[in-house]
C-alpha cells in the first residue's frame, strides 16, 4: 500500500506539471480555496473534484473514494458548494494549459504565413430544458488541433465571429452561420482574412458595376468538376470590403442527398409544412464559400482549406462523447458553469499529455530546466503538434 501512494503521489505530480505556473495561489486569490478542515491544499481540492469530472463519478461517489484516498473527508453538499467557487478557477487554468501548449502556427505552412483557425459552436442542455441553456464558443488551431481560444455564454449570445480576438494574420474559417457583412468587416478591421460557406443571400454582395451579385446566376453557368471563381464586394456603412466567391458543382449523387437533408430539415421545423423555397434546393447542386483571401490562393486552394472545418465538429464529438459535456448534470446556474470550465479544463489537459506523448522523453514526463532564464520545462520545445 505505501508502494502504491508513493505512485500515485509521482503520478499526480505528473498530471501537475502540465498545469500552469502559480495554480496554487489562483486558487487562493480567485476564493476557490480557502483554509479549511476538509482539504489540507489547494491540490487535494482539485484531485478530488477531477474525480467528480474526469471521472464521471456523482458527488456521493466522489466523497467517499476522496476519503478513502486520504484526500478529504467532506459531505457531498459541501463538495457541490465547493464546485460552485472553482467556476473562474477551472477558467483560469484552462486558459493557461492552452497557451501554453498551442503553438503558433510557422510561416513554412503556406506562403502567406496565414494562421488558420476553425471557429464553431455548440450547445449544451441542462436537465429537462427542451431548449440550449448553455453555449461553448470554441475556435481550434488548424496546425495543432488544439483549441487556442474559447467562450461560455447563455443562449442570448449567438455565434460570430465577434466572440474571438482577431490578430493581424488570422484566418478564420466558419459555417453559414458566420457569413454577415458586419462579422466579414470585423474581422478585415483587425487585419485578419476569413472564409466561410457562403449564402445565397444574406451577405449584400455587390459586383463590379456596384449591382446586386446574384450567387445563382452565376452558379448555374458551372459544369461539374468545374471551379468558379468570382470578385465580389460586401458594402457595409462606409467601408467596401472586397472578396471573392469560389465554388464547384456537386455530382449528381451529392446534390440529391444535400436536397434530401434540406427537405427533411425544413419538414422537421415546420410542422404545417410550408413550401421550401425552389432556390435553397437548386443551390444544394453547388459548394460555394465567401472569402477574403486574395488570387495568391486559387479556387482549389480555397476549397481544399475549408474542407479542414471538419476537424472542429470532431473536436465536439470527442468532448461530448468521451468527456459528457453534451449534458450537463446541474441546475444551478453557477454550478453548471463552473462543471462546464473544468470539464474544458480535463480536455485540455488529456490534449496536453497527448501531445507530450509525441516528444522524445522515454522517462514519460518533462524535466525541469536547470537555468531559471529558459522556459521552465525543457520538453515543451521539443514538442511536435
């Protein structure tokens, strides 16, 4: 039995080296820990709540493998109450394992130096609500596949692009529900590019010749396996912000089985059955996106950098799927945010250990460095995400 608290104590500083510089003490100042009789350290609060979240376990299980490890022993009222405070710790912690283990993306991955972010979001239920009661903003770095920005918000906050910083660089890549004149101008605005599956209306595109751009006009004039490529120009207040449209014909195969999802869609939302609009189905024969990018990146290009959306609806799938955040467990508003952040805060950790998997270090776990003027751990630069 010693033997096996002697592992699990080298264990548990493993999982805490991936965690960032000063946890202890944000504990402390963000009132998530406080002297009590229940946890002897900041640490043995956090263990025992990963048993809650990583775990799956219900707070009555928790308690009980908490005080059978020696951890605490704390009644499972007390345990929720406790839950309730972490909420801007988990935060907190979950913000500085991002940074520090999403890399920038390097210059040599394409001749813009572009760093190419997936933007998305999810909801999440709480118990009986037939409706979303939470919201997870998410973006993901295209090169690591780490997530380098996130955001929790009520259901009155919709997805924009205007929920993430935009850096001089960025391009940010996002469904049809992303695609409005005012998020294409905040983001130009910041110096960022962006691309997004386009509409065939809701942006005011404009031609040349200062007219209506008519998306399926000029879709219909494409063969299959045959790329369009337009300019266009999206006039929002007193700023004209050019881009471009680039699009391909779907085989007839694809198009009938986007037209059937649209009509069992539509069918689904209206029960009385009110007639879809014949343009949506004749522009389901088409994959069309909106872009800021210019002719240094052709039509093929385009279409093959969106295609990379996908990876953000899988990062979904695995934290609803391996991690439960698809539902939550609490009603109380302040206890579900807070279950919430430290569930993004285990993800962020097993991607995290993931990914210092993939280093050279047959020890298993990072050295600290010796000089106090390099970074901390001699590991995180030998990383390749």
């Amino acid at each position: 039995m010693k033997n096996n608290g002697r592992f699990v104590k080298e264990d548990w500083s493993v999982v805490t080296s991936f965690l960032p510089a000063g946890w202890e003490e944000a504990a402390r100042k963000l009132k998530a820990y406080c002297w009590s009789r229940a946890w002897a350290d900041p640490g043995s609060l956090l263990r025992t709540l990963l048993i809650h979240l990583a775990q799956g376990c219900s707070f009555r299980e928790t308690v009980v493998i908490a005080k059978q490890g020696g951890l605490a022993q704390v009644s499972d009222v007390a345990l929720l109450k406790r839950l309730r405070r972490a909420g801007e710790w988990f935060r907190w912690m979950s913000v500085g394992v991002m940074e520090q283990w999403v890399r920038k993306m390097t210059p040599e991955m394409n001749p813009e130096g572009l760093r190419v972010r997936l933007i998305d979001g999810t909801t999440v239920q709480e118990p009986g609500s037939k409706g979303t009661s939470w919201r997870l903003h998410y973006s993901i770095d295209l090169r690591s596949l780490s997530c380098d920005e996130f955001m929790l918000t009520g259901p009155e906050v919709g997805e924009s692009f205007k929920n993430f910083t935009v850096n001089p660089g960025d391009l940010l890549i996002g469904d049809r529900c992303y695609a409005w004149a005012s998020a294409v101008a905040y983001v130009v605005a910041r110096g960022g590019n962006l691309l997004v599956r386009a509409k065939i209306r809701g942006l005011g595109l404009i031609n040349a010749e200062n007219k209506s751009f008519d998306i399926l006009k000029n879709l219909r004039s494409l063969k299959e396996g045959e790329l369009g490529d337009w300019d266009v120009w999206i006039s929002h207040g007193d700023q004209l912000i050019k881009g471009r449209i680039c699009a391909v014909k779907k085989s007839n195969c694809a198009a009938e089985a986007a037209r059937r999802k649209i009509t069992r869609e539509h069918n689904r939302k209206h029960s009385n059955k009110r007639d879809l609009n014949p343009r949506t189905l004749e522009a389901a024969g088409y994959f069309f996106v909106y872009t800021t990018l210019g002719p240094t990146f052709t039509a093929a290009q385009v279409l093959k950098i969106y295609a990379g959306r996908w990876q953000v609806e899988l990062a979904f799938k695995r934290l609803k799927s391996l991690l439960r955040v698809g539902h939550l467990h609490k009603t109380n508003p302040e206890a579900a945010k807070a279950w919430l952040h430290g569930k993004i805060l285990v993800a962020f950790l097993v991607t995290a250990m993931i990914a210092a998997g993939k280093s050279f270090s047959p020890w298993g776990y990072r050295l600290p460095c010796q000089n106090k003027n390099q970074s901390f751990y001699l590991e995180r630069d030998l990383i390749d995400v």
